[in-house]
C-alpha cells in the first residue's frame, strides 16, 4: 500500500492564503500596540515633569524651564520633551516621539495654555476618531441650525474636564457617546463637549496664535 506523500498545489496555496489572511489582521494590530506603548511614555514623562515642576516650585516659589535645575530630569528613551514656557505663574510642556509621527501630547499648570493647542483637528473624520479614541482630543466643525459649533471629543475623559476647566465648562455639560473604532468595529467608552458662542470664539482665537 502506498503512502500519500507532500502537499498538492492546491493545498499549498490554501495555506498561504491563510497565512496571508492572519497577516493582515495581526500585522496593523501590532503597530498600533506599538504606537500606544510611544504615547504612554509620552504621557508619563509629563507625568513625571508635573511632578518635578512642583518640587522645583516648592522650594523656589516659581517654576522653570531648565531641565537641570529640576535633578537632570530625562525623558525617555525616543521621546522629545520641550518646556515651552514657566514662570511663577504656571507653565506648559509638550511631548513628540520620534517613533510615533505626527503624535503629540501636551499638559499645562496655572495659567499657560499649551504652545500647541491641546487638540487636533483632521480633514478626514476616520483619522479624527483614532486620533480620539486614542486618547487625542479631536476638534470636530459643524453647523446646527446656523450656527458654528465643535464637538471637542476624546476617550480620555480626565482630559476633556481639564480643557474645559479652561474654558469654563461646567463637569455636568460633558456629554458621555461611545464611538465605533473604524480600525477594529468595537464600541469603544467616549465623551465630548460641545462648544459655541463666545466659548467657539476664544478656542479660535487660542487655535490662530498659536496659543
């Protein structure tokens, strides 16, 4: 009795299709883990610069711009911190990585809004969403009834409440809508605010200088 031995053609390529297949759906799923893992770090080195701000402050009654005077403070490895302004009335950092193009994060104490503002606006609503549910806060344009208005949207809420302390939002204004992940079809646990009037008219007018 003879053994069947190999695979036929047929068998073969039905084997790379599959490989293809699961390629595709582990490969994006990766970089995105990867590209979460820069914005962490990016996060906590703000995290951490807040906390050595205000040690420098405690003993200095003001803060400062000055990495030494602060214990050497490092970022971490990939990501580029800048203190883009400090006195003793507050001060305001950003975070980039060299390993997340176009990513930004941001934190500010006291009076000092960000250099860049603490959100991003996109031309394709797609790119607006993963910016959001990424932990981004997406500015969002419309019109209702004639009127200019914005959706300020983000999965992290903490943020959210904290740009709209600097707005004068009230906690109770801030509007809970999960958003579908274009990327992966999940529901995902989202909040926005909605702005206009006078409110709309301050955040252009921080978006246009820059502040």
């Amino acid at each position: 009795m003879m053994s069947r031995r190999g695979f036929t053609l047929i068998e073969l390529l039905i084997v790379v299709v599959i490989i293809g297949l699961l390629a595709a759906i582990a490969i994006p799923k990766f970089s995105n883990t990867k590209e979460k893992a820069y914005v962490a770090a990016m996060k906590s080195d703000l995290r951490n610069l807040a906390t050595a701000e205000e040690a420098f402050f405690y003993d200095s009654a003001k803060y400062t711009t000055s990495f030494a005077m602060m214990g050497n403070f490092l970022a971490s490895a990939g990501v580029v911190l800048v203190i883009n302004e400090a006195t003793p009335a507050g001060w305001s950092a950003t975070t980039t990585s060299l390993y997340a193009p176009g990513r930004q994060c941001a934190l500010f104490s006291g009076d000092y809004l960000p250099v860049a503002p603490p959100y991003r606006e996109f031309t394709r609503r797609r790119e607006g969403m993963c910016f959001a549910l990424d932990g981004g806060v997406w500015l969002h344009r419309h019109t209702m009834r004639g009127e200019r208005m914005v959706h300020l949207v983000s999965a992290d809420k903490e943020r959210l409440l904290g740009l709209g302390r600097e707005l004068g939002l009230r906690p109770e204004w801030l509007q809970y809508k999960p958003l579908k992940d274009p990327r992966t079809g999940i529901r995902v646990p989202a909040w926005h605010w909605d702005v206009w009037g006078e409110r709309l008219r301050r955040l252009d007018g921080e978006t246009s200088s820059g502040v």
